[in-house]
C-alpha cells in the first residue's frame, strides 16, 4: 500500500506529507491515507495553475449590468401582486412540495465560538440557538400548511458530529426525525500558495476544509438526499445559511415569485448602500444572472469600475447585493448535478496552520496558502428565467459573522436586529413597549406579524424583557 502511495504522490510532486509515516499508528496511516486518495491530484494542479476558472472577470465585467427585478419601490411594476404570490406558494407547501435546505458546513473561524455556529445562543431574550430559531420556522411553517416541510441540513467535518449531537438532544426542536436529514459536505486540501504543495495540519492528517457552500450539490447527490427529496415529492427547495436568524423561511412572497415566474433559481437581495458592500453583486449578463464577488474589485480593475459606476439619479449601476438566500427547483438541482464543471472552484488566499519538515507547528501572521471553495450562487447562469427579489436587509438580513464586540455583524448587532423586527410587530398588533425594553417572539408563537392580532389581548403592555413564546 505504501508503494502504491509513494508512487501516486512521487508523480504530482507531493510525497513529502509522507514524512512523519514512520512515526504514525497503522490506524494513523490508514486515515492518512484515506485522505490522500480523496484528492483530484490533476484538478488540484489546473487549479493551483488558476487555469480553472469560468468566464474571466474583464470579459464578465464589461458586459454586465443591473438585473431585472423584484424592487420594493416600485411593486405595481411586477408581474403578480403580493396576494398572488402568497396564494401560489400556500398551494405548494399544502401539497407538500416545499423543503428546506440549511448550510452549516462553515467554520466559523470569525466568530470565534468554540462549537459550530448553529448552537450559538443568539436569541436577544431566549437565548435560544440559531439552529432552534430555523428549525421552529420550519415546523411552524410545515404546522400551518399540514404538510411537511422537510430539512436538508449540511455539516462538514468539522461541524458534523456536533450538530447530530445537539439536534438530538433538543429532538430536532419538535421535527420529526423522518423530516430531517443532516449530510456531511466534502473537503479540499489547503496547498502552498507559493509552491502548491500539500500542507499537513498534523503528522496523520492534511490541511483540509469544507469545499465552500456551493459543496452543497455534490453532497446531496451523495448522501442520496437529493434522490429522496424527488421520492417525496418535494419540487422546490428554500435555501438558507446558518448565520441569519432573520430569512424568512418559506417566506410566501419570494417562493410565489418563485413559482409564478417558473424560475429555476431565484434569489433574495438588498440593494447595496456603498460600490465596497460585502456581499456578491447580481449582475444581468446576456439575459443570465451571476455574482460578481465584491473581493473581485481587488483583482481587475474593471470590475471595480463597473461597481462604481452610477447612473444620473446617482444610484448605483450595480445596485442587488446578494444576501444568500434562494428558492430553488428540485430538477434544476438534478440537472446541474449532471453537469460537468456546472460549479468552478474559486481560490482565497488564507492564513493555515501547518506543519514544517521538522514537525514544528507554524501558525503564520499573513495569509499562505490557498483553498478551494464552490459557491452555489455559481449555479444562477445556468438557471432558465431566475428572477431577483429585492427585500428590506432591516427586516431580513442578520448575518452573524464576527466575534462580541466586533464593529459590525456582531451578536449585539444582529440581537438588536431581531429585537427591532420584533417591537416593529408587536408595536403593529397594538402592543405597548416600553421604550428600550428587548422583546422576541418564537416562530411558534408567531411565524409571521399577521399571526399575531389573534393572539394578543387587547392592552398587552410590556415593561421588561419578554419571550412570547
Ligand atoms: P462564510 O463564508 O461566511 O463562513 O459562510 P463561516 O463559516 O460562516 O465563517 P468564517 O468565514 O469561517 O468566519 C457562509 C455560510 O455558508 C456556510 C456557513 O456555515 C455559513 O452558513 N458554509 C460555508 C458551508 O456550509 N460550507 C462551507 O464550506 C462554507
């Protein structure tokens, strides 16, 4: 086995992540070597060369310009009313054709939390995880329309066992175990941004990290989720990842866009306030929809052009910002899955701990290496009619990123946000609030501001922090 191993790295010029063999447990090297053969030695190479990449960024960036969309400004230029769009999307969660599929994957290496980021407590009163938060609008969602709404959850590695654990210690907050599948993304080893060679993380094990939320089609497709999701009868999936606890899950006006529209692919955005936002840009090329990430602007110069430009209004030109969160059909999925190359990687630069020739252990102050991630927004150009819905980021757009104390995408932040969108219901429903004082609602108690009237006595007055739940 040893030769055969040798041999395979000896060709691609990687046999050094061998040195420390002498020194590891035969189960040590089993796993080692268990992961040296998951790995695409000639992918790895073409990628490191950055010979892979799809349309080149100046080709992209010159030709394209701002999407038709959804916009809150102006509804009465949209194809369907708000009431239709409720009307279509309530009819397919009846008939039990709607899923949900949660990315949990990440790392979360920004936050600093020593669990994964679902368990992260983020309710401003209840202290409730995020995972709860999502899973309660699910069920809430699945209560109302007597249909199941089943959850597809992805980990990784390093995320997996601990959000099993977790979720069977709650009971899957109240889904029923047949309605939740949680699947394990795949991994790509980090390389030597100089030299492309492997890095080792330990003796016995790579440097390795999720292969980016786009990992997400491969990993349905292999955990046979994707093929049970078209055995039940699920036609669309809504997408969300981990970090927002204000997407509206199966919010009805987005999916009804959605359905109305035969979209393949839709996708929530905000309109951005500064050309230098952090979120991917939605462009229209050609009558196809793609991202433009806003870490491109560094790399070719006329896509920092193109994101600065602005029309006679002073609007910005490229105005949607990608907030991650989408609609998509289950046979669009199916289809792309058998599409070659349908997702390209995409190279970052990072920092990554790793091991040098003698086993010490380095952990560099600058970024050293690259990893792979796929980004499942890649998938919009290949969508037939997608369609981009603007909504308001203060009532949908938390993104939990950074650690305490951090200047933005903080918890503090993101809790005032959800405190915010909460006194803005109740305060609707003729709740009296005192100024100040946090409130938050369980999905379970209200899933939408419209399920509230019937469940507030008249003269409800709140004067210190309260759960409604
Ligand atoms: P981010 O890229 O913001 O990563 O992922 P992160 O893990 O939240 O945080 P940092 O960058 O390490 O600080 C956005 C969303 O995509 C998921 C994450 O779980 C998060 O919900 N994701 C990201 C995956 O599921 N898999 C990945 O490989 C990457």
């Amino acid at each position: 086995m040893m030769d055969e191993l040798r041999a395979m790295l000896v060709e691609h010029g990687q046999e050094h992540v061998l040195g420390f063999w002498d020194e590891l447990t035969p189960t040590e090297r089993d796993a080692l070597a268990e992961e040296i053969r998951q790995i695409d030695f000639p992918l790895l190479a073409v990628l490191h060369a950055g010979e892979h990449t799809a349309m080149s960024l100046k080709a992209l960036a010159n030709r394209a310009g701002p999407p038709p969309a959804f916009r809150l400004a102006a509804p009465q230029k949209n194809p369907f009313s708000v009431d239709e769009a409720k009307q279509r999307a309530a009819e397919a969660l009846r008939a039990g054709q709607v899923g949900v599929i949660l990315v949990a994957g990440g790392q979360g290496s920004r936050l600093g939390f020593e669990h994964p980021k679902g368990m992260y407590p983020i309710g401003p009163v209840s202290g409730n995880s995020l995972f709860q938060i999502h899973l309660e609008k699910i069920l809430a969602a699945s209560r109302r329309y007597g249909a199941a709404v089943p959850l597809c959850l992805m980990t990784s590695p390093a995320t997996h066992d601990e959000t099993i654990a977790f979720l069977d210690q709650h009971d899957r907050f109240g889904l029923p175990e047949s309605d939740v599948t949680v699947f394990c993304q795949g991994t790509m080893p980090a390389v030597d941004a100089a030299s492309g060679k492997l890095l080792l993380a330990e003796p016995g094990h790579l440097a390795l990290s999720p292969d980016g939320h786009g990992g997400t089609l491969a990993a349905l497709v292999r955990s046979g989720s994707l093929d049970a999701l078209v055995e039940r009868g699920i036609r669309y999936l809504f997408y969300l990842q981990v970090d927002n606890p204000l997407v509206d899950i199966c919010g009805l006006e987005f999916l009804g866009y959605h359905l109305l529209s035969r979209s393949e692919m839709s996708t929530q955005v905000v309109a951005k306030q500064s050309p230098s936002d952090r979120v991917g840009n939605i462009v229209a090329v050609d009558g196809r929809l793609h991202v433009i990430e806003y870490s491109d602007a560094d790399k070719e110069e006329a896509v920092k052009e193109l994101l600065e430009r602005r029309g006679p209004d002073g609007e910005l030109e490229i105005w949607a910002g990608s907030i991650a969160v989408h609609v998509m059909d289950v046979a669009f999925l199916d289809r792309m899955a058998h599409t070659a190359d349908a997702l390209p990687f995409h190279l970052a630069k990072k920092k990554v701990s790793h091991l040098d020739r003698q086993g010490n252990l380095i952990d560099p102050s600058e970024p050293n290496a690259i990893k792979f991630e796929r980004f499942i927004f890649d998938l919009l150009p290949e969508a037939q009619n997608a369609i981009v819905v603007e909504v308001d980021p203060a009532r949908h757009f938390a993104p939990l990123k950074n650690a305490p104390g951090s200047a933005q995408d903080s918890p503090e932040a993101v809790q005032a946000q959800l405190i915010a969108e909460h006194t803005s219901w109740l305060r609707t429903a003729g709740v009296e609030i005192a100024e100040g004082v946090p409130v938050e609602i369980s999905p379970l108690f209200a899933l939408w501001a419209d399920d509230l009237p019937a469940k507030i006595p008249p003269g409800t007055r709140v004067t210190e922090a309260r759960f409604f739940c």
